[in-house]
C-alpha cells in the first residue's frame, strides 16, 4: 500500500501547516488567558477555506476529499484547539445535515454562508438524559397546520451555540417509536421561541463555547424540515460520522499543551466528571462493571443479542458500545 500523498495534497498539506506556525499558533497563550479567539484568527480562518475544506465547490467549499479534510485538521490541531471547535466542527456536524438531507433551497441558502465562516452552525442533538443514547432525546415536534412545526425541549453542551447563526435541531414526533420517531430541523438563531441558555464550563478547551439551548413553542416552518420526518436519526449519525473521521487526526497531532495546563489547572471540575461519569448509563452501557441491573453470575442472561456466560463478575470485561 502506497501512503505517499498526492502532490496537490501535499501542497494543501504545507500551506495548511505554514498558516497554522505563522498566523494561528501565535495565539495560543492569548486564547488560553482571554477564552475568545482573536479577530485577525478568524479573518485567517476564512481566507484560508477552513470552514468548509469538505463542502462542494458548487455551495462555495474547497471540495476536498475526506483525507484532504483531515490533512487540514492534523495541522489545525497543532495549534489551539479553539480553532478546530470553530472551524472544523463547521465543515462536518454543522454544515452535514444541510448538505446530506437539505433541499435544494436550503442548500444555496446556508452551505455558502457556513462554508465562508460568515455564519457559525451547531448540532443540536445532546440532551441531559440523552447523549450517545441520542434515540432517547425528548425535544418534542409537533405539526402546526401545514405551514409549521413547534419545537419544545432543552438541549445541552451545544458546541458553538453562542456564537452560532443557524442551528440543526434534533426532535421526536413520537417518543415511544425511538430512533424511528426523530426529525431534523434548520433553526435560524433568533427565531422566537428559540434561546441560548447558560454556558456550560468544561475542564478544557479554552475559546470554544459550549452552552445549553431552549425551545419554547419555537415554530419552525415546514420547509426547514431535513430530509423526511423519521430520518432525523439517521442524518445525525451520517452527520456524525464525518466528524468522528476528523478526530483521529486531533488526536495524531501533537497539542500546543494549552487545553492540557487547564486540566490541571481546574481541579473544581474532576469531581463533578467523576460522579457524572459513575453514574450516567449512556446508550444502554453502565460506566461500572457490572451494572445494577446485572442478573446473578449464576443466572445466564443475554444483553443485545450475546449470552454472557455464568462466570464471576470479576472476570467480565465490559459489552462493547456503540458510540
């Protein structure tokens, strides 16, 4: 197998990593202090197509490939990791669903605009009581007439959401049909009904913004629904997908060492993670080993399709689980 990269990748590649040495890491240290990216960063950003390196040249993206998407990223993560969170977290969970599942309006309306870094986008899916469970969410849908649908819920550690422009909604129309009861929704950032809430404070990554989201009796009109009504899951996962591609490359780049320092530096925040982690069951799977609802080591049992024989619970090792 041939790694070499393509000599136009490999020329994206450098000029990608001469922007990020010249203009993006003299930053760090002021983003660490200060929590906001500087102006003149933002300015690079855009000039540089990093807001939509993987959107299609026909909604005003570079076109990259996937890898040439990465490349950009492994360089964007030597620098702070503000960066990425404004940037990367566009091209992928911000801007997917449109160009997966949009029409063809919505499209030419948004994927420039989020593609030029001229507006910011979040992916509203998370909730307090449904995270990588995201078929449990319970922002409620409802049909109004046949102009509108009205949005009611809270979301919660909406990356990008003070800053964000435009919102991808996540909802169900019926709760007790799961996955196959969820939609998704273009919100416009000032639509009634919709408000930013209190910013969630998370033991890293400084300059990017996380925050909870309101919903209340927010009409929505029935043109920004994605795709149809029961593909919300699936335009999520697809959606998330491409941004669990950029993270291998966040995580193969050597960081800057800022986002490590404010875990250290913030030993208020251990606790809470810690007794949030114990006890949250996500997606079915217990943080502890066995979980409570455990049957005896005694009594066989099956847990999503696979026996889990009579053995002591000590020597179990944990069902894998979907992310």
């Amino acid at each position: 197998m041939n790694f070499t990269l393509p000599a136009e990748l490999a020329a994206w590649q450098q000029r990608v990593r001469q922007f990020v040495r010249q203009e993006l890491q003299p930053h760090d240290a002021a983003i660490e202090a200060s929590g906001e990216v500087p102006a003149a960063a933002m300015v690079g950003l855009r000039r540089m197509g990093l807001f939509g390196t993987n959107t299609p040249t026909a909604y005003g993206g570079l076109g990259l490939s996937m890898l040439g998407s990465c490349l950009a990223v492994e360089e964007l993560a030597k620098a702070h990791v503000a960066f990425y969170y404004l940037s990367g977290v566009n091209v992928h969970i911000g801007s997917k669903p449109i160009e997966f599942a949009g029409s063809e309006a919505l499209k030419r309306r948004w994927l420039p605009e989020l593609a030029s870094g001229r507006t910011i986008a979040a992916f509203a899916l998370t909730e307090a009581d449904a995270g990588s469970d995201a078929a449990r969410i319970r922002t409620t849908a409802r049909r109004d007439g046949l102009a509108y649908y009205v949005l009611d819920g809270a979301k919660t550690y909406i990356t990008n959401a003070p800053q964000a422009g435009l919102f991808t909604v996540f909802a169900t129309l019926d709760p007790s049909l799961g996955a196959k009861g969820m939609a998704a929704f273009v919100v416009e950032a000032g639509t009634p009904g919709l408000k930013v809430g209190r910013t969630v404070e998370m033991a890293a990554g400084r300059g990017s913004s996380h925050a909870e989201l309101v919903l209340e009796s927010c009409r929505v009109p029935a043109e920004n629904l994605l795709g149809d009504v029961g593909r919300g899951f699936e335009i999520a996962m697809r959606s998330l997908d491409a941004g669990r591609t950029h993270w291998a490359p966040i995580a193969s780049a050597p960081p800057s060492g800022c986002s490590i320092s404010r875990w250290r530096a913030r030993p208020r925040a251990r606790p809470s993670a810690t007794a949030c982690a114990s006890t949250r069951a996500s997606n079915g799977c217990w943080p502890t080993w066995p979980p409570p609802c455990m049957p005896p080591a005694s009594s066989p049992t099956r847990r999503r399709g696979a026996t889990i024989t009579a053995v002591p619970a000590s020597a179990l090792r944990p069902p894998r689980c979907r992310s």
